[in-house]
C-alpha cells in the first residue's frame, strides 16, 4: 500500500492521522479562508475531496501493492457546516473489495466532534498483471 500524499491533498494540509487498521483509514484536514463559499462556510467541495481521500486510502490498506484504484461513483450527505478556521477529521472503512470494485463509507466530523457529512464511494480497482 501507497500511503504517499498526493500533490493536492498535501497542498492543502491532508494528514494520515491513523493508518493502522486494514480497511481503515483516518485523515484531517485544516480548513482556510479561501476554503469559504460565499456564506462563509467550507465549500462543499473540500469535504468530498477529503471524504474521497479518506476512502481511497482506506481502500488501499486491502489491496496489493502495485494496484491501482479509482472512484467513479461518489455520494456526499451533507449534515452540518464545517467552519472555517476547524480541522475536519475523515474515518473511512471499507464495506466490499473484490477484484474489479470496492465499497468504502466515511464520517467527516468537526474538531468538537459533530458530524459533518457522510459519504460512500464505489471504486475500480486495477490490480498488478501477474506471471503466473
């Protein structure tokens, strides 16, 4: 498993807070200014990005080195505003890993502990060519 930041999520501050349990994966997030939409609250768009973040990395823990995997399918429920200025925190798990696909869920929960949204995805999965 990969557990190398992308360029964007390092460009915006995504953390591995835990990494330890197969199909399981923590990151946080720190929320800025421009992060706001126009009612001054995170856009929504963040919170996926780190929810789809969360996922894949969670998804990867299950699957052998070499894989590669993507998500084509991504449902975000939006519960409460994440706040500018708060780190949000992702825990993703995995539902399903088969061959071709994978089933992950999320919680984004603010700093004081309230959920924020809920998110499933489903992926491809392209696992290494093997010589056998």
């Amino acid at each position: 498993m990969t557990t190398e930041a992308s360029a964007t999520a390092a460009w915006l501050g995504i953390e591995a807070a835990s990494t330890s349990a197969q199909g399981e994966a923590v990151l946080e997030m720190p929320t800025r200014e421009e992060m706001g939409n126009r009612s001054g609250v995170l856009h929504g768009g963040f919170m996926a990005l780190l929810a789809d973040s969360a996922m894949g990395r969670a998804l990867a823990s299950v699957l052998p080195e070499g894989e590669k995997h993507y998500s084509f399918d991504l449902k975000l429920n939006f519960i409460s505003t994440g706040r500018i200025g708060e780190r949000l925190r992702a825990v993703a798990r995995v539902l399903h890993s088969g061959r071709r696909t994978g089933v992950t869920e999320c919680r984004v929960e603010g700093q004081d502990g309230r959920l924020v949204a809920t998110a499933t995805a489903t992926f491809i999965i392209f696992l290494p060519a093997t010589n056998s």
